[in-house]
C-alpha cells in the first residue's frame, strides 16, 4: 500500500515517526511518502518537504510569506495526485491539513486525520466540513470521542496518546545520577516573545531558592546568545539544550509554560506548575474566544486542578514562590499528584499503544 502523510512541525514529525515504524510493521509492502522530518526519514519514509519549509508563526509572518504558503499548498496537492496514495494520513496542523483535506476528498481520496484538531477549543464550527472531507478521525485525547459523539454525531476513534510511549522509552533510558543535585527544571517556550515575558519571572524565583540549582531548557530554535541576558545575574542558574527529558527526570519540580510539556512534565512524574502570560490584548481576545476551563492539558484531560495554573497577572515572581515552596515540602499534596499522575497515565494507555493502534486502524480502513 502506498501511504502519504503530512506532518507539518517537530510534534508531528515525532509521532509521525512512530506511526511509520507501525505501518512499516503492519504492511511489509508499506511505501511511505511523507511532509515531516529527520526522524520520520530514519523511521523510513520518504520525505519530500521538510517540516523546517513550514513553520510560520502568527499572523505577520503568515502573511508577508503568504507566496511561499501558497506555493507549498500547490506542491503538495501535484506531488499527491502524481504519486497516487492509497491513502493520505494528516498528521495535526490543521491550518495546513484541513485545507488539503477538503481537496483530497474532492479528488477521491480516502482520508485519514490523526491527532484531532483541537475544535473543542475554538474555532468549532470546523467540524461541519471536517465530517465531510475527513474518512476516519483518530483523536489523542480521551475526552474527543464524547464530544464529537454528543455534539457532532460522529463517530470517532481514540486511539490513546503518542506521548505515553515516547516517555515510557525515556523512562526505560535513564540512569539516575548517584551525586544528584537538587534542581528545579525552567521550560519557558520555545518562541522569542513568550520566552522574554515568562523567563525573567520564572528566574526571579531562584534567588529565593538558594539550596537548588535552577536549570533552563533552551529550545532547540533559539540560539544560546539569546538567553545568556536572562541568566548572567543568577549564580544558580545554567542551562541545556536537547536534553529537556533528562532534565525533567532529574528535577524535583517543574516552572512549565502551558502546552505539550505541561503533558510531558506530568507523564514523567514531575511535580510542577503552569506559567501563562501573553500579551494582555491577545488574552483578552483569547479569553473571550476560547471556551476552555483550564489552559494546561493535564487538568483538561483530568478535569480537575490536578497541576496549579498562574494565568496572565497571576503569574508573579511572590506566587511562584509560594507554589513551588508547596510543592517541595507539602508530603501531601505530593502524595495526591503523584497518584493524579498514575490515572492520567492509566487513562492515556488503557488502549495500548497509540501509535500501533492508529496504524492498524489505517491499514483495515485502506484494506478493508
């Protein structure tokens, strides 16, 4: 079977990766061609546009390279129809994937999205023309079925979450440190601006913290000249790059800005709490748009406050402190979120493997 799939940034690549050693493992006649990266390439697809071609952030940047989006979506839809899938495999992006995915379906393509776009937030009424060009959903989040079951009348598959499996192998990898220091790990995004508003706030903390060692995950786009402004006035403080798992699993607790990591962090077993703060505008605009009840994503899945979220004007250096003094030395709480943690993970693997399960779901609806 030939197999065309589109994964459109480092997140999609990952999982993508995973979900072409699967295929490779169902379908022994597997032929892969793919939008990702280096490790979707390792695992053994063909990639045909890197990820790094992609990447447009906001609304500024997305506009003044408009010509070349326009460019890629047209390459894309001419390489498909010459190579002739039997199926195409959306891996997330949506802004990207969703326009593709309306087009594929017009020229007959059997269409296949995995890791649903996350319409339960905003933007919901993209769901009407989802149902129409999209063959088989394949969400990540457990609560996703209910929803476009209960409000949609769709039927969707939870196939359970990639990230499960890719900390199970760091779990499996690491080796404990005998001389382990006591550390709180920073991952204040990886984009300049949230960077610049929420790490100068986060290192304030480390002079109230003088018995650990405060160490930065630096994103891997951002060059180490970036951050060293930050730094240089903490004695305590270092960081890293492309290490952030090892770090996190050495840490005693986590200042983690809102997205995946928050998952990742919590997956790992790390105590830690949510930063949040953007531009005051955009957030207000957000807060109104967004019908969400918390911003990270392990008390979305959980449904409760299981990790401590600091929002905008919460986010201050006094409650940072605060929360964190908690985490360290409150047995109790501890107790709790470790026991949170083991259900979230329970609850993201009782289908298995993710990755095995989006694969088989694929090769039955291209076979069957």
């Amino acid at each position: 079977m030939k197999y065309y799939l589109i994964a459109g940034e480092a997140s999609g690549d990952l999982h993508g990766s995973n979900l072409v050693k699967q295929l490779h493992s169902k379908d022994a006649r597997a032929e892969i061609r793919c939008w990702g990266g280096d490790l979707m390439a390792a695992a053994g697809a063909e990639v045909v546009k890197h990820y790094r071609d992609l990447a447009f952030m906001g609304f500024a940047e997305v506009v003044k390279n408009l010509p070349v989006i326009l460019r890629n979506i047209r390459f894309c839809k001419e390489d498909i129809l010459a190579w002739k899938p039997d199926v195409l495999v959306l891996i997330d992006y949506p802004g990207f994937n969703l326009r593709i995915a309306s087009w594929a379906k017009e020229q007959g393509l059997k269409v296949v999205f995995y890791i649903s776009p996350q319409v339960w937030a905003w933007k919901e009424k993209r769901v009407i023309r989802m149902k129409q060009c999209i063959d088989k959903m394949l969400c990540i989040l457990p609560f996703e079925k209910t929803y476009y079951k209960e409000r949609w009348n769709w039927d969707v598959d939870y196939v359970g979450h990639p990230l499960v499996e890719v900390v199970n192998e760091a779990l499996a990898q690491y080796t404990p440190a005998p001389d382990r220091v006591k550390t709180i790990a920073l991952l204040p995004g990886s984009r300049k601006q949230e960077i610049s508003r929420k790490l100068p706030v986060m290192l304030e903390v480390a002079a109230h913290f003088p018995g650990y060692r405060f160490v930065v995950a630096m994103a891997p786009g951002q060059e180490e000249a970036f951050y060293t402004p930050f730094l240089q006035p903490y004695s305590n403080v270092a960081a890293v790059r492309n290490q952030t798992y090892s770090l996190l699993l050495q840490s005693d607790a986590a200042l983690v800005t809102s997205g995946t990591a928050t998952l990742e962090t919590a997956l790992l077993g790390i105590p830690e709490i949510v930063c949040y703060k953007g531009n005051n505008i955009s957030y207000q605009i957000a807060k109104r748009l967004i019908r969400i009840k918390y911003i990270s994503l392990v008390n979305l899945i959980m449904d409760k406050p299981v990790v401590k979220e600091l929002i905008q004007h919460e986010l201050t250096t006094a409650n940072l402190v605060k929360e964190l003094q908690s985490l360290l030395t409150d047995e109790q709480k501890r107790a709790v979120l470790k026991k949170d943690y083991a259900d979230l993970k329970t609850l993201l693997s009782k289908e298995g493997n993710a990755s095995e399960r989006a694969a088989a779901i694929i090769y039955d609806f291209v076979t069957g």
